[in-house]
C-alpha cells in the first residue's frame, strides 16, 4: 500500500510541530515515535528519515526501536484490527481455520490491511483468554469460544457497520 495516503502535508505540518516541542524533552525519540504512529497509523521510513534528522539520531537506531515494540509499525495499520489469538490453546481449537477463513473474507493476509483502509488483520500470541479459545479480539473486544462461522458473521456486521457510517 502507497503510505503517501497515510501521510498528508496537514498531518506533517502537525509532526513538525510536535517535534519541536519534543525537542525540548530529555528523551524526544520515545514521545516523537508516539506522536508518529498516532498521526499516520505507522512509521514509514521518509518519516523515520526526518526523525533520524531532526533529532540527531541514526537511522539505524530509530528503526530498531520501530520494530523492537510492538506498539509501533512501519507498515500502516487500519481504523480497526482484527487479531486472531495464534497461542497453543487457540490453535489447537482450530484459531488457524480462523485466521484463514478472515484472509479469504478481507483478501488480505496476516498483518496485512484491507485496500479501504479500514481493517488490519493482525496474528497475535496468547492473550491470556484461553479458557474461551479459540478467540479473536476486534479492537479492544474479544470474541471467545469462537470458530469459523462465527467469525464471518461478526466480519459481516461489522464491514456493514463501517458501510452505515460512511
Ligand atoms: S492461547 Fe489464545 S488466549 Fe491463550
């Protein structure tokens, strides 16, 4: 995906700013990192590029810590994530099944996002739900006890939830 859509000069006039006051920080490089992925949804590197420049730092550096922490991508991530839970418990009750039938809805693969923007479909490890596996979280949600049908039909609904809102 063109992570130009992601990053419009309004949003870069807005960083810049932050960083200007992040500059004045004892540590700017954690809060600046914040402030990126917040405003574009992900670290592109012509952003890690400016960083890299404005506070001094190797290039090296700042994409070492983008990818180290999870909280942080370089690859951009929609309004809303699905992640299927991957850990033993889930996959053992068929969370893979899961996982394959949300890539054929969304036509997307894992840690991908849908062309619209809209839905990251992410793998994740033991949420620490696993007496309700298999499970799959949409945003701060979770789904237990789930399988295969249940999961599609939630994707519906919410797909035509985004629809009504637009
Ligand atoms: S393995 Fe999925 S919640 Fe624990």
């Amino acid at each position: 995906m063109n992570s130009h859509a992601f990053v419009t000069s309004e949003k870069l006039a807005l960083f810049y700013a932050q960083l200007e006051k992040n500059k004045k920080l004892p540590g700017p490089l954690m809060p600046t990192l914040h402030d990126a992925q917040h405003l574009f949804g992900h670290i592109p590197l012509e952003i890690q590029k400016i960083i890299s420049k404005e506070l001094n730092e190797s290039i090296a550096k700042i994409n070492g810590v983008v990818t180290f922490y999870g909280n942080f991508s370089v690859t951009p991530k929609g309004k809303h994530i699905i992640s299927v839970c991957l850990g033993t418990a889930c996959y053992v009750r068929g969370s893979q099944n899961i996982m394959e039938a949300l890539q054929d809805e969304l036509k997307i693969k894992q840690g991908e996002t849908s062309k619209d923007g809209e839905i990251t479909l992410c793998a994740t490890r033991c949420i620490g739900a696993c007496g309700l596996a298999p499970v799959f979280s949409i945003d701060e949600h979770i789904h237990g006890n789930s399988n295969v049908q249940k999961a599609k039909q939630t994707l519906k609904e919410m797909k035509e939830a985004i629809h009504e809102t637009k």
